[in-house]
C-alpha cells in the first residue's frame, strides 16, 4: 500500500438523501454549483437475511452446499480422468474424457464462484461506505524530501560532476541493444530483394502445368469443357522451400467455350482453345480464389467475396479487390502437355510497398 | 503359339497352306486381344451399373416427354429455359432426378434438393432414354462409391478441389448472387461421384483425367469417414466455422457473462 499522508476518510451517508457529499479538501480544484440536485443514496434497505434468522441459515446452507459441490466436481474431475482412458486413441474416447473432465472442473470453480458472491451478497456485514479517492499529489515535505533526495545522491555519486563517467555510461546503455538488432536482421532474408522475391515466381518457359498435389503433368485433352484444374508448377513438390513456392504459383486452370473468352489484342495467344490459367492468389490480401462457377464463369475468393469474371480477363465485378487476377500464359508443348510460355507478367498477390 | 507355329511349320511341309492363313491368323490374334483387353476394361469405371434395354428406352422417353419436355425441349435438343441434355450421359440424370433436383419446382438461382420426384427405376429409364440420345458419363459402378478407399488420401484431393466451396468438413457455404454449394452430408457415394463427373449447375466437371476414378473413389471415403466419426474438437456448430462459432460465444459467452455481472452487482433483498 502506498503511504497515505493526507488520510483517508469513511463516510457513511446520512439517512436524508438530500446531504452534498463532495468533500472540500485539497484533491478537488473548484466546486461547482451543480444544476441538479445531488440525489444521494436511497434509504437503507436491510435485507431479508438480516431480518429473518431462519433465511439467513438457509444462504449459510446454501453457500456450504456450493463449496462442498465444488469439492464433488473436483473430485469428479480425479475420476472422471481414471474413468474415461484415451489410451485407445479413438476420437470418441477422447472427446468423452475431455467433456467428463471439464464437466468436473468447471463445476469445481463455478460452484466456488457463485458460493463466493452468494456469501458476500448475502450474510457478509451489510453497511455502505464511501472512500473519498485521494489526492495524487504528496505532502508538500514528502515533496520537498524527494527533491533533496535526489541532490544528496548527485553530490554523493558525482553522476553531475564526473562527465565523462556519466557519458561513457549513457553510450554504454545504448550501445548494449545493438547486438539484438543485428541479431533480429538475421532473421529477415539476407542478399534477397524483396520486391523481386515477390515479383516473380518460379514459373518459366516451357515448365509443365501439373496438378495439385500429385504433380503429374496435364494434357490439353485431358481440361474437358467445365473442367477446371488445381495447378502447380513442375518439380514443385520437390523444392526445399515447397510451400514458399507454391504461395505464389498456384494456378487454377479452366476451360471455356473458346468463344465466351473476350482477351485483349495482346493476350490473344495467351490461351489455348479455351484453356485459360490464372493466379489462384487473391489480389486483395492473398487468399486462394478458388470458387468457380462453370455457368456464369465467375470466381470467388471466399475471404472477402471479391468477385472475377474469368471471360473478361478475371477482371474484378464486385468485392475489394482492385486488379484482376494475373495471367499465366500457357501453349502446348510436342507431346500435347500444357506448359508455360513465360512467368506472369505482372507480380501475383496482393499490393506491397512497391506495387500498389 | 508354339503350336500353331509347329502346325504351320507341318502345312509348310506339306506345302499345301492356305494363302490368306496369315491373314486369318492375325485377325483371329487382333480379335482376341482386343476382346480381352475389353473384357478387362469392362470391369473398370466406366460400363454401366444397370443394363438398360430398348424398352427402359422407350418408357424413359414416354417419362421425360410428360416431365421433362416442356423445359428441355420434345428431343431433349434444349430451349432458352433450359440446356440439351444430348450428351449428358445417364450419370447426369441419375444424379438431378435422384437427387429431386429436377424437375425444378420453379426457376431460381439454382435447382435445389428435394424428395426425389421419381421412383429409381423411372430414374433408371430417364437415365437410359438420355444416355441413349449421345455419349456421356455413365452411372458409376459400386466399387468405387462404396468408400472403401484411402480417407487421407481423399481429404487431401478434397481439400485442393472442394473444400473452397463445400467447406473443410462438407457442410457446404455460399457462392454468388444466390447460389451455394451443398452440404455433403447424407449424400450417397453414387451421387457425388456423378456429381463430379458431371458437374451439376454451377460445380465444375471433375473428369477421370483430372481425379482419377480411385482419387473419387477416396474422396467419397473421406466425406463417409468424418460422418461416422465425431469431430475431436466437441460441439461442430454445423461445421460453419467463424460464423456459427462467433454467433455462439456472442450470445452465450458474452450473455452469460452479463447475467453473472447483474447478478454480482445486484443488491441482495
């Protein structure tokens, strides 16, 4: 407890109601007159276990009652624990012994709780008190005292006088984070751009579409109409960092009637006969938009229920979402497999920094 | 074949063979491996459970003509109101009308489950007057939907393929403007198959090329398998989620901590 110089006063509200209680001591400034009335406390009410000796050793049987239950649901517990072994390892036992266990536990607590509150609420003496809150602010020789304090540590330490102590002292205190900071660096990837991490994935000309997760390549026979295709690239499940990879070059592969497709001049030869792969990475906060619907060719990102129309380049129609999805440019290799004819143009993902 | 080499070797002898014995030869050889390697393919996914016969035929196209025509067209040749259903493959039919899906009760953004408006076998007959009209899935055989495969195996391609819209644990959630993709709970191993074979509505077309017959196959015991076993985790809240996860510690976590504050804070009388 703090020490408390200026004293702490108990009133007990008078039974009128009309009584001003604010106290003019030193922790309130100015008193204002208060346009309305301070309505006080209402009268005392005693309760029905002060008035009646036989209500009164009921709430005492009724608190004994809860802490003893809280002994059984302890015990429970104990028990239930014995009772129920998941040493077999199936699902159904384990949730039995969880639900059993919890069940005692939460009955141990609860039952301490509410006997706790019922006890105070009920029997413990029943009188109103106010404790009028202090003032911050010290004594004025407590204040006084402190300040002395401090000179006498000076004068006794020399902290003023022996600069150059107290320089190197303040250097040495900066100086001891810097390890940590470097330390910290080490953590974030070393000789790596970045900005060209994020801009390019490992996508590149004449790599396999291949499906997730098997990594069997795809034929462009095998995408009938309405089909759509979980993409990865090839060789992905075998890089170290697999899932680093895939986070940016996951593709969704679908196929259209070639004649619903509506690309602009430039990205004409990027299909073929109405296969188109676009990034599977949101491009609001990165979630994999993956919910497509075969009729209207719309695609869903489930996060944010950002909306693409896959006929119009994944254009976006609805959510927050602000670029289309990027592209993958894809042909046919000799043997009839889809492959990539470059990286995506553009960098998959949502903004960054750098790209906005 | 040593046989018929040595006979062969014995007519030489002789030199009384036959000029298109060759011939023969090699169509009898052709005959027979491509009738064994049929054989063989037959016992695979893709032949037809039930054999239809010309008058299942018959009295599916007398069924689809009272039920079905109005919508699909006299020859199931399609209208503005609804697609062909030329080549859609009796797959198709046994999964939208064993389902209830079709008919539809009304037009609305999708067809939606309801008690299926036909007995199987008027299914069977509609399937087979349908698979009659061009080449399409067939109904597939039980051995793979019986979910008897690999349940992690299935999760994993479930969980790349379906999970975004039919959720984690199947239970289904929303798609656009209305649509939805639907719990997988209580739907039978034949009519998910077929439904990925065929990619009702707006779902996508799972091909055989894409997942292959055993990868269904698996799927379909993935979904059987966390229907038959509890989820570890207590209470599912139908599996929903945030959603119905949020809504109840909202209303009884936070309810239930209000009432124990009044209660605290109440004077007692």
């Amino acid at each position: 407890m703090a020490q408390d110089d200026n004293g702490g006063t108990e009133i007990t509200p008078a039974a009128s109601s009309a009584v001003d209680h604010r106290p003019g001591d030193a922790g309130t400034a100015v008193i204002v007159q208060d346009a309305v009335e301070n309505p006080g406390f209402p009268p005392h009410r005693a309760r029905i276990t002060d008035k009646d000796p036989r209500k009164q050793r009921r709430a005492e049987r009724t608190i004994y009652t809860l802490f003893y239950l809280s002994i059984v649901g302890s015990i429970w517990a104990i028990a239930a624990y014995i009772a129920f072994p998941i040493e077999s390892g199936k699902i159904s036992d384990l949730r039995i012994s969880t639900l059993a266990i919890g069940l005692g536990m939460t009955l141990a607590l609860l039952a301490i709780g509410f006997g706790a509150v019922h006890w105070a609420k009920a029997l413990m003496v029943d009188k109103e008190g106010i404790d009028i809150r202090h003032p911050v602010q010290g004594t004025d020789e407590t204040r006084e005292r402190a300040v002395e304090i401090f000179q006498e540590a000076d004068a006794e330490s020399g902290f003023g006088r022996r600069t150059l102590i107290r320089n190197s002292l303040i250097g040495a205190l900066v100086a001891f984070p810097l390890p940590a900071i470097v330390l910290f660096r080490g953590l974030g990837p070393m000789n790596e751009d970045p900005v060209k991490l994020l801009s390019h994935t490992m996508w590149k000309k004449g790599m396999r579409l291949t499906r997730d997760p098997s990594g069997t390549p795809i034929r462009a026979s095998d995408v009938t109409l309405g089909s759509v295709f979980h993409v990865i690239p090839e060789g992905l499940n075998d890089k170290e960092d697999a899932l680093d990879q895939k986070a940016k070059a996951a593709v969704l592969l679908m196929r259209l009637e070639p004649k619903d497709l509506h690309p602009s001049p430039d990205r004409k030869s990027w299909a073929y006969d109405g296969i188109v792969a676009y990034s599977k990475i949101c491009t609001h906060v990165g979630c994999p938009v993956a919910l497509y619907e075969q009729q209207t060719h719309h695609l869903l990102c489930p996060c944010h229920q950002s909306q693409f129309d896959i006929t119009h380049e994944a254009r976006v129609i609805f959510g927050p979402a602000n670029r289309p999805l990027p592209q993958l440019p894809i042909e046919v290799d000799a043997d009839g497999y889809l492959v990539a004819q470059s990286d995506f143009h553009e960098p998959v993902g949502p903004s960054f920094w750098e790209r906005h | 074949m040593r046989e018929t080499k040595q006979k062969n070797a014995r007519k030489r002898k002789a030199g009384r063979r036959h000029p298109l014995a060759t011939v023969a030869l090699i169509v009898i050889g052709l005959g027979l491996t491509g009738g064994a390697y049929a054989t063989f393919n037959a016992t695979g996914s893709s032949a037809d459970a039930t054999t239809s016969s010309a008058s299942d035929v018959t009295a599916g196209k007398q069924l689809f003509q009272a039920n079905c025509a109005s919508c699909h067209g006299i020859e199931a040749q399609g209208t503005d109101a609804a697609p062909s259903l030329i080549g859609v493959g009796a797959a198709a039919v046994d999964f939208q009308v064993g389902t209830g899906r079709m008919p539809m009760a009304m037009s609305g953004p999708q067809a939606e489950q309801k008690p299926a408006q036909f007995s199987q076998k008027e299914t069977d007959q509609l399937a087979a007057y349908v698979a009659s009209l061009g080449p399409g899935p067939s109904i597939p055989l039980r051995d793979v939907t019986d979910g008897n495969g690999d349940a992690a195996k299935g999760a994993e391609l479930f969980r790349v393929n379906c999970a975004m819209c039919h959720n984690v644990a199947g239970a289904g959630g929303a798609l656009t403007e209305g649509k939805y993709a639907p719990p997988l709970t209580g739907v039978t191993g034949k009519h998910i198959y077929e439904a990925m074979v065929t990619g009702p509505q707006n779902m996508p077309v799972f091909n055989d090329r894409n997942i292959t017959p055993e990868g269904k196959r698996d799927i379909i015991t993935y979904l059987q398998f966390i229907q038959a076993n509890p989820s570890p985790g207590g209470f599912e809240l139908g599996s929903l989620g945030p959603v119905a996860e949020g809504l109840f510690i909202w209303i009884f976590g936070l309810g239930s901590i209000v009432a124990l504050t009044v209660w605290i804070t109440a004077k007692s009388n």
